[in-house]
C-alpha cells in the first residue's frame, strides 16, 4: 500500500473541505483544488492543458444532457401550480386521519417529484404551500417542518432524479436502470414516512390533528385532477421500459407533456415560461459548475492513485461485501452532518465505486443505496440542506425545532438503509427485467 498516496488524497479532501469551510462554493472549491494539486505533482504545463480541455470534455457528455430537461420539466410544474392540486389530491385521501396534513405532504412532495427530480425545489415548494396550512389546523411545528424536511427528499429518489443522472456520469452506469432501480425504495419510502407520521402522533398526539373527511365524489375530483401527471411519469417510465426512447429523448417527452398540459389549462404565458426558464438555467449552471470542478478534481484524485490505494487498503482487510458496504455507509452518515448531497456524491463516488466493482457489488444497486445514504444527509443536523431551505421559507421556526422534528423521518431512512442490504432485490428486481 503506498502510503503517499492516501497522504495526498486526505490532503486534497481536506483542502476542498477547507475551502467549503470558507464559503467558497463546491464547484470552484475543487476546481482551485484539483489545479494546484495536479501542478504540484505533474508540473504547471499539464495542469494549464487540464483546465483547457477537462471542463469541455465534463460537460458535452451525453449522459449530462439530460439534466437540463428534467429540470426544465419540474420548473414548469412548478410555475403551473401542479403542487397545489398533489397536495389537494394526497389530502382527499388521508387528511381525515390523525396527521392527515402531514402525510398528505409527504404524499404531495412524492407526487411532485416524479415531475421534479430535485429534493430542494420539492422541499421549498412544499414548505410555502404545506407549512402554513399544518399550522392553521393547529400542527405542531416540529411535526411540519419535519414532514416538509423529509417529504422533500424523496425529490432525488424518485424518477426522473437529478442526483441519480449524476451518479450514472460520474461512473458510466445506465440511467434506464438506475431509474428503475428507483422506484421500489420511493414507494417504502412513502410507507415509512406515513408511518412514523402516525407513530410520533401516538407519543405526542397533542402535536397533530385530524381534518374532516371529504364527501366521495370531492375526493373522486381531486385525485382526477393530478391524473394528467401520473400519466406523464408512467408514459415516460413505459417508454424507458420497453424502449421506445432514451432517458435524454424521454426527458425531452416530459418537457413537451408538461408544458402541453399547461397550454391546456390555460395556464400557458410569458412569464411562466421566463420564470421557468431562468430558473432551469440558474440550477443547470450551478449543477454544470460543480461538474466542471469535479472533473479537474478527479484528475488529482487520479494522479495520487488514491483510488487504487483505497481498494488495495481494503482488499488486504479481507471485508465481505456487507463489512465493505457498512464502511461505506458510516462514512456517509458522517459526512452528511458535515457537506451537502452533491459535495459528498461527486467527492466520494470516484473513491468509493472502485472499491464496489472490485468487491463485486453491483454499481446500479450501489447507485441507488448511496443517493438513500446521502438523502438521509439532506435532512441531518447540522448541514442538512433541507433543514436550511425549510428554515429559509418558514422563519419563525427555530432550527432546533426543524432538527427535533427530523427524528422520526431519520429513524425511517434507517430501516429503509437496512431493508435494502439485506434485500438488494428490492432495488435490482425491476433492473434484471430490462437487461
């Protein structure tokens, strides 16, 4: 094992740490990082050739085209207000029950993720139309913003996931499976949820309330209303499933459906289209900024040969699958308190998948176990990002009390971590179909 080489690969994690630290952002943290390291060890002329041409090559593959589509598609959700009629929707169908509003939310942010694809966006818009309504019928805000905090991050494991495109660019797997992969732990994670809702409830009932229950044919009505957005996310998996088109031609399919549907309730102007495309814009920037740094970082991470050192570390433990993987996700948790989602997805990932392909786990199911790991991370004090956004729209509430009403949310990301790797079928099952 070549000790230099984890020396100067816990350098540079700690430089982009550092940097972080200062506020600098991830993208240029470990653009500034990767440069000055790979000059160090390869001299100025290769590092200046690296800068030229790596952010070219990071952005223009075509596993990244996707991206901008599937945030657009979100974005005009959002604009037409397709929000509103979810959580009208979710509550129609538990809002009579004890914590009805809350699992309406979490029913809602899983409804709009299969058109958004981003745990913030799902987790901010929620929070503006959800938090005030929990707190006019009397929720406590511990349970609001906790139920907001955790519904959001079923944004990234949703299909169509920003975060699993990601993953599928930073190690070339197939973001049909991936997608695929998806979709059992989304639904657990929905169960889950709804039950810890109703758990918590049991210990502090004072803490939540029960709404009245619709007549049927409202309750017929409003679930009719979201149907055009169910046949948007089935009309793009059925495609992906039986071939029809690609992720980035599926995603170009969802742009059209969505705004097709805006046209049709007469929802269609120029401001939606400017509010929704400079939005697409904003977030495709600030995702392509991070790539562009991540792919002039890894060239360091390369050159270090820490990636190698870390497999071969390992392999000399003699770790099964299920130790490699326990590691893993102890690591993740950690960073979680610590870094944001896509700091710890694009750090980790180049070090951690040799490590995976060389233990013989499959790299769709690691895909899948690792946005969970970093999704339990969004909604993990102190960092977590969710926690910041919710903060951000309901200001009177302490971030202690987002943190406290986090906890049964965690407790279920917990068993749902667990029930995948003991039953990695849950997530390979639906992949196997299309290979």
């Amino acid at each position: 094992m070549d000790i230099s080489s984890l020396i100067n690969g816990g350098i540079s994690f700690a430089a982009v740490l550092c940097l972080m630290a200062l506020n600098i952002p991830i993208g240029i943290s470990m653009l500034i990082v990767g440069f000055i390291g790979f000059a160090l060890i390869s001299g100025i002329d290769p590092a200046i050739v690296i800068l030229g041409t790596a952010p070219f090559e990071a952005v223009s593959k075509y596993t990244l085209s996707v991206m901008p589509l599937f945030v657009l598609m979100g974005n005009l959700a959002n604009s037409a207000n397709l929000s509103r009629n979810l959580y009208d929707a979710a509550y129609s169908v538990v809002g009579h029950y004890k914590g009805g509003l809350a699992m309406s939310t979490v029913g809602a942010c899983a409804g709009f993720g299969m058109i958004c694809g981003s745990s913030i966006a799902t987790a901010a818009t929620m929070a503006q139309m959800a938090g005030p309504e929990m707190k006019r019928h009397g929720y406590s805000d511990a349970l609001a913003s906790g139920s907001i905090a955790a519904g959001g991050t079923l944004g990234i494991i949703i299909p169509p996931s920003v975060m699993l495109v990601i993953y599928a660019y930073l190690t070339e797997q197939s973001i049909q499976e991936l997608f695929f992969a998806a979709l059992f732990p989304g639904v657990i994670a929905v169960v889950l949820y709804m039950i810890a809702i109703r758990i918590y409830l049991v210990f502090f009932p004072e803490q939540g309330a029960q709404g009245k229950k619709m007549k049927l044919l409202d309750r017929i009505y409003s679930v009719w209303k979201v149907t055009p957005v169910f046949m948007i996310f089935t009309i793009i998996m059925t495609g992906l499933y039986i071939g029809i088109f690609t992720a980035t031609e599926s995603a170009a399919v969802g742009v059209v459906l969505v705004l097709a549907l805006i046209i049709f309730k007469g929802q269609l102007n120029f401001e939606v289209l400017r509010n929704a495309t400079w939005s697409t814009v904003r977030t495709v920037g600030s995702l392509y900024l991070i790539v562009i740094g991540a792919s002039v970082f890894n060239f360091l991470i390369t050159v270090t040969q820490l990636p190698f050192t870390v497999v071969e570390f390992i392999n000399s433990l003699n770790m099964t699958p299920l130790g490699i993987i326990l590691v893993i996700c102890a690591i993740y948790l950690v960073l979680g308190t610590l870094m944001d989602s896509l700091a710890m997805l694009f750090l980790t990932i180049p070090v951690f998948y040799p490590v995976i392909v060389d233990a013989g786990i499959d790299p769709i199911w690691f895909g899948i176990f690792a946005v969970l790991v970093v999704e339990f991370g969004l909604v993990s004090p102190p960092v977590g990002m969710n926690l910041f956004v919710i903060k951000g729209v309901l200001q009177n509430v302490p971030l202690k009390t987002i943190w406290f009403g986090t906890i049964p949310f965690l407790m279920a990301d917990i068993i749902r971590i667990a029930l995948i790797i003991i039953f990695p079928a849950i997530c390979l099952y639906l992949p196997n179909l299309i290979r």
